[in-house]
C-alpha cells in the first residue's frame, strides 16, 4: 500500500459514523436507508459517506434484482477491501510462497498436507471448547458456542439465516482469507476447509450434519453454512 493510499484511507477513517458504517456492513449488505437509520444519519449525509468509502475502496454497492421501477442498490463490504497494517506487513506474500512451495514440493500429497492445516486449526478450537466443559454439541450449542462466540469475533458480522433446533443456517460476507483463497480456492475452500469442518464434526452428536453450500472465493456473494439434524419428518 503506498503512502498516499493509506493517508486516504485514514483521513477517511477518521469519522466515528464511518467507522460504524463499516462494522453493521460487516454484518450483511444493507440499503442507504437501512444504514441512514441504523447510525442516525440523514440520507444524504449516508451517501457521502458510502461514496467515501467506496472510493477508497473498504465497499462496493450492487444492484437487487427484483421488482419494478428504479433499480434498488445495497452495500457491501468489498471482498478486497484495504488491510491496513501500521508499520506495513506483508504475510500474504509470505503465505503465498509457503503455499506454492508445499504445493511444488509435495506434489499430490500436497492436498492431504493441506487437510491436516485445517484440520489443526479446528483442534484448537476443540480444545477451547472442551474446557468450557462441552463433549458434544447439538445445532443450539453449535450456534452459541461457535457462531456467537468464535466466528463473530474471528471471522466478522455473521448473519444468522434460519435457526431452530434443528437446523442453522448462517453467512458471512466477508472472507477471513479472502487473498489467498482467490488464489488458492481448491486448496482454501475444499481441503483446508474440509479439514476443518471433518475435525469440528467429531464433536457433534449423532445425526447431525455440517455442509457449505456457498463459497465467496468461488463467485458466490457470501460463505453459507448449514448444521442440521436429520430426521424423518424434516422440513
């Protein structure tokens, strides 16, 4: 990131409303209205601020099919938006060479390296979960202890689609790896990633089941998740 950048970024970071802008928009792409009331602004004064931001590059807007007369837009948090690391870092350059040297050097046993990563990752937060004394998690458990707790604060605003005992649905709009999974997709989103959810999975109770069903890096507007409970008569 250039110096000039990142002094357009900060100046443009520098108003607390912008700022909360960019946390709801964390939570899922809302309209200007939406925004307007949920910071109590007036419209107009929302718009300048989106436009800010989209100029620096932290959102985007798209339009919503649908419906009839003008077209309705909503924001977005954008999937490349700046990282902004003072003094500036550079790990993703650094991942990056890890990853195609793995890739090089291993061959096809590459993908199964990669599975044990995510797999890893997903321990630790077994281990977490273990020693707030829960053994086995049902879909309600599921949604406290790994929803509400690890991925809102790891991964962001994580909108919660469908939720009863027996099913959750949720997604997230921004992807906690986006730079290397645009690069890397396969290896991110289908063997670190089923790693990841292969070792979650141990501590379900039985019957349930963890599947993606949508995937940023691969064109999908956001990541969506679903851990249901099988039964005859479900809906």
């Amino acid at each position: 990131m250039r110096g000039e950048d990142l002094g357009a970024i900060l100046k443009a970071l520098s108003t607390p409303k912008k700022m909360e802008i960019i946390r709801l928009l964390y939570s899922g792409p809302m309209s200007v209205e939406e925004i307007s009331e949920k910071v109590s602004l007036s419209p107009w004064t929302t718009r300048q601020y989106l436009k800010e931001l989209e100029l620096i590059g932290f959102i985007q807007h798209i339009e919503v099919k649908g419906g009839v007369g003008r077209p309705k837009f909503v924001y977005k948090i954008a999937p490349d938006a700046p990282l902004i690391m003072l003094p500036p870092r550079n790990y993703i350059e650094l991942a990056t060479a890890m990853m195609e040297f793995i890739l090089d050097y291993f061959g096809e046993r590459a993908n199964k390296i990669f599975e044990m990563i995510g797999a890893r990752s997903a321990k630790k937060l077994v281990e977490s979960l273990a020693k707030q004394g829960l053994k086995k998690m049902d879909v309600k458990d599921f949604k406290e202890k790994v929803v509400d707790q690890f991925l809102k604060s790891n991964v962001g605003g994580v909108e919660i689609v469908k939720y009863d005992e027996k099913r959750l649905i949720y997604r997230f709009y921004t992807c906690p790896y986006y730079e290397l999974a645009s690069k890397f997709p396969e290896i991110v989103c289908e063997f670190m990633e089923a790693g990841f959810r292969g070792e979650l999975s141990k501590m379900f109770k039985e019957g349930i089941r963890y599947e993606r069903r949508a995937c940023i890096a691969h064109g999908d507007p956001y990541c969506e998740f679903i851990i249901e409970k099988h039964s005859e008569d479900k809906s």
